[in-house]
C-alpha cells in the first residue's frame, strides 16, 4: 500500500513537516510494509515559504524592514536561485506574529514592510515575486506597501501627503506614480476568496479578529473604499470586487493595484511547486490535515484542495484535524475524518499534546486501511 501524507501546520503546534512526520511515525507501528511519502503543505498562509523553500532546495534571504506599527525588524524570504524566484510572507513583516498582546490595532498597523521585501527581491533580479496573504495584522489596503514602492497619496486641501493611519485615507484626494519602479511577475496566493469592501469585505470580516471596534471599523470601511474610488480614478482599474481582493486587509487589491499582481489560491500555486498531482497519482490513500475544519476550509484551505484533487484522483482521502465542524458539506469531502479535540480537554491541553493525538489518530486510521 502507497500512501501520501499532505497535511497543513496545526497553528500554534507543529508546522506542516512534523504533523506528517508524526502521522507517518504512527502509520508505520501499524502498516509496516506500508511505503508512505510525506509532502508538507500550505495555501498561501503562514507556512507557505516555508513549504516551497524546502521542496525547491531554496535558501533564506534577509532584508531589513519594519513591522506593522513601523520598528525596524530583520525580515527573512525563501530564495529559489535557480528560477530566481522569491517567495514572501506578508505576516513576516506585517503578521500578527509580530505583536504583542494588547499591540494589534488595524487603525495604525501598515503594510510598509512588505513592500520593503518586495522591493528588496525586485533590486535581487528576482523574476518571481509569490506573495503569501496570511496572518495579517493589518487592514490598510496596502497603502503601507504602496508607499514603501513610491507611490505617493495626497488629500485635495494644501495637496498635504498622507502618511500616517489608514484613516487619512478618507481625505485622499489623488494618487501619484512612483517614476522608476520595476517589479517582475508577481503572484498574489491567496487562501480566502473575499472582496476588498462591504459586509463580507476585509474590514466586515476580519476587522473584528484584528482588534476593531464598532466605530473602527466603520471608518476603516469608508478608508478602503475612498482608496478603492481614487485608484479607478486615477488609474483607470478597479479589482474592488475580485475573488480574493480582501485577503490581508486588502493588500490583495493592492498587489493587483499597485503591482500588476495576479491573484491565485494558495494551494493550487503551492501545489504546483511542490508537485503534488505527480506525487498523488501513484498512491491508494491520501491523508491531510489542519488545526482546524470548517466552512472556511472550503474557501481554498488546504485539505479541502488536497480532497478535491484526490477524489478527481480517484483516491481515498481522510484528514486528521484539530477540531471539525458538524457541516455536512466539510465532512463529505473526506472519506473520515479523525478529530484531535475530546471531550473534557481543554484547548490548551490538546494543543500540548498535538504530536500524541496525532499519533493516536493516525494508529486508529491505519487500522482501518
């Protein structure tokens, strides 16, 4: 039996490489003639350079830049020589990660550090750019990046240039092009299909996770859309609307903006990288995994793109998951799926624990293959 281990990173617990690493440890006290393959995922989220680094036999670059609320930090890429290829984390400058508790506040935090590592693998002779949209901090619509690349944003009164929250951009008024800014093929990979505006826009939808209030957030609405109104003024282009614009906090419709960018699923530019369809069609059963399994899984997470390209396989497909909903359409993408979480354990705990549950589950799958 041929079996291929592609799980995601359980936040928080382990990355992608050592939840297969465990599956594949527990599969082998069980199915001892089993020959198993291991192909770490990600889906444009926290992880994804990571990923194709490895897979590519890549190295890390770093660059200096700064964090969402603008300290100087020493930011790191994957670098992939022989393609030229670069691959970004936007989190790695403007994520979450980089704050602490009681830090996160949407109305200041800024994009400048992704386009400082932007640039930095542009001036490298990069012909690639792949921009992962996850773990932000952020809900500016990339007016940061935009700035860090030379564009300029002014307010009708005095022509004043903004420069400071996002909420001064309810008074900007034009916006000026960089003279001599170059930027080779870029790939916006996106794991969320969101637009940039309204109630299922970044700032409805993920506002309220960043830190803003009520009254935030409707100012930060009227901020991205007088940014939104300005550029297809003054650039004649409007991807408001585009699937996947409202990743990051809009620093998807900035890199279509801003960029020329292309937009894409995470896992299907992940999936490419690392070869997944090849790897997948001389296998029985397919197993993947995430900290957690919900609607949003179906939006482009990573076991739901593992299952889908199995099932069009023709392959059997469990996950093993953190936590799972009870919808109906989640579960039915899988053959079974196997849930970390028991009752009486506390978040806390399970987490902890996350390798021997793991381990565990996978023991239990084996048994039944």
């Amino acid at each position: 039996m041929r079996i291929l281990i592609a799980p995601d990173k359980f936040k928080g617990s382990l990355n992608a490489r050592e939840v297969a690493e465990n599956i594949a440890k527990a599969l082998r006290d069980v199915l001892r003639d089993a020959q198993i393959d291991i192909v770490p995922m990600a889906d444009g989220g926290e992880g994804t350079a990571e990923v194709i680094c490895k897979a590519l036999d890549g190295s890390w670059l770093k660059c200096k830049a700064h964090d969402p609320l603008g300290r100087e930090i020493d930011a790191r890429y994957a670098w992939i020589e022989n393609s030229k290829l670069a691959v970004v984390e936007m989190s790695e400058a403007a994520g979450m990660r980089r704050l602490s508790k009681g830090e996160p506040d949407p109305s200041l935090a800024n994009t400048f550090g992704v386009g400082e590592m932007i640039l930095n693998a542009a001036q490298r002779s990069a012909r690639e750019i792949i921009v992962g949209l996850g773990g932000s901090a952020t809900n500016d619509g990339g007016f940061g990046m935009a700035r860090a690349l030379g564009f300029r944003f002014f307010e009708q009164e005095k022509e004043q240039e903004l420069t400071g929250a996002v909420s001064q951009l309810v008074k900007l008024a034009r916006i000026e092009r960089p003279r001599n800014l170059s930027l080779p093929k870029i790939i916006a990979a996106v794991d969320v299909r969101n637009p940039l505006l309204g109630a299922n826009g970044a700032t409805g939808v993920f506002g309220p996770q960043k830190g803003a209030g009520e009254d935030e957030i409707e100012v930060l609405e009227r901020a991205l859309t007088k940014l939104a109104d300005v550029v297809s003024k003054d650039f004649d282009i409007d991807y408001r609307n585009e699937a996947g614009a409202g990743a990051a906090g809009g620093l998807g419709f900035a890199l279509m903006s801003f960029c020329g960018a292309k937009i894409r699923p995470g896992f299907d530019v992940v999936a490419e990288a690392v070869g997944l369809e090849s790897k997948m069609k001389s296998v029985d059963v397919v197993i993947t995994g995430e900290g957690s399994l919900d609607r949003q899984t179906l939006e482009g997470k990573t076991p739901a793109g593992v299952a889908r390209l199995a099932r069009a396989l023709g392959k059997r497909v469990f996950a093993i998951v953190g936590r799972a909903s009870k919808d109906r359409e989640v579960c039915e993408s899988f053959n079974k799926v196997y849930e970390l979480a028991q009752l009486g354990m506390s978040e806390k705990e399970q987490m902890a624990r996350t390798a021997e549950l793991l381990r565990e589950n996978a023991r239990e799958l084996a048994k039944t293959l």
